[in-house]
C-alpha cells in the first residue's frame, strides 16, 4: 500500500504476451546453440565456472536428496565388511579414485570432472556413498554398481572406502593382499553374472558367424 493506495502491480509488470516472447526468443537462442554444437564438451576443455558451479551444486542436492532415507546397515562397522571391501575397491575403483601411496592412473588423469581421491578425504556420508556407488552419476564415469552388485557388496565397498583416509600406503597393500575372496567368486552368486565369473585372458565365448555365442565345449549350429 502506498500513500493508502493498493499498489497496481499489473502497471509494474510485464505483460504476459511480452514474457511468452522472451521464453520463446530465448528457446531459440537455447536451441540454436545447441544444434550449432559449438559447445566442447571434450572433457580436456573444463566448464566455466558459472556451468561447473551449476552442475556441482545440482549433483550434490541430487545426491542429498536421494540418500536422505537410507538406513545403514546394523553390522557397518564389522571388519569383516572392511576386509570384503578391500577386494571389490582393488577391483572396481582403484582405476580411478587411486589409494593411499597409488599414484595416478591413465584412467584418473584423463577424467573430467575429476573422480576424488578417497584416501584424502570423503566429504558424503555413508548412506550417500552408497546411493552413488548404486546408482552412479549421469554424466560422469561414475557406473551404476547396484547393477551387477547387491546391497551387502555395496556397503562392503563403502566401510572399505570409509576407512582409507585413515590408512598409510603399506596398510592399504596389507587389505588388498587379505581380502578374502577374489572378484570372480563373490561375482559368483549375483543375478546374471554366473557366466561372466572366471572368465579372463579371452576365455568368454566367442561370437559365432551368426551373431551370438555357445557354450564351451559344443558346436556352433545351422540358424
């Protein structure tokens, strides 16, 4: 209210024919921008800033958001999780969030965004280290673990991941080396991977002329 008059906000605002106009004028600039395809995405050529910021801040409320309901799992903190996990981060992670004492790899070096070191510290919580590790980051080479691994191994992976801050290079080989079972075995019992476990150095069944693959030990057949 001003001088005891009700302020006429339609004087001060736009019309609506004049702000449909603008969405649609900048629609455009939007969509030529994006069929010119003048934006580098090649990830040696970093964002802006404004961009990185935008994209940082939208993963980080994502991943929030999304975890803010999972339960840990009453036995976390057993060692035996730690020691499990040991062998699926050997496996899975070393590639590209390195370890204590493990220099970069050509993998960590040529990811952008960079993936963090988890040795110099973790910055999410348990429940939200297990969202990504399940469900992955779009855009990044972040995969969807959960996937081809369950829960448990998940979490296997998390109180590993969790406890490498507090690790010196020769504790970190010392897990690695007693883990107490290999990938392929734990691999073993996960829907849909029973046929890939213990296949190493080629010995997955090779495509026949047709287009798919058999069994070792029997013979391709007439389609």
């Amino acid at each position: 209210m001003a001088n005891g008059k009700f302020l006429d906000l339609h004087r001060h605002l736009p019309s609506t024919a004049f702000v449909l106009v603008l969405l649609l004028v900048i629609a455009g600039f939007a969509g030529a921008f994006i069929y010119a395809g003048v934006y580098n995405i090649g990830a040696d050529a970093p964002h802006s800033k404004l961009v990185y910021m935008t994209l940082d801040q939208m993963r980080e409320r994502a991943i929030r958001h999304h975890a803010r309901n999972i339960v840990l799992p009453a036995d976390f903190g057993d060692p035996k999780r730690i020691a499990t996990g040991a062998g699926l981060y050997s496996e899975m992670c070393t590639g590209c969030h390195l370890g204590p004492g493990v220099e970069p790899s050509e993998m960590s070096q040529g990811l952008y965004p960079p993936a963090p070191e988890l040795a110099r510290g973790i910055n999410h919580t348990p429940a939200e280290m297990f969202w990504i590790i399940k469900h992955g980051v779009k855009l990044s080479a972040m995969p969807a673990w959960g996937k081809t691994h369950d829960d448990n191994l998940i979490w296997d992976m998390v109180a590993f991941a969790r406890a490498l801050p507090k690790m010196s290079p020769k504790q970190y080989q010392a897990a690695l080396a007693s883990a107490p079972a290999d990938h392929d075995e734990m691999m073993k019992a996960m829907p849909g991977m029973s046929g890939m476990a213990g296949m190493k150095n080629g010995e997955a069944a090779k495509p026949t002329p047709a287009g798919h693959s058999h069994p070792k030990g029997t013979k391709p057949h007439a389609d």
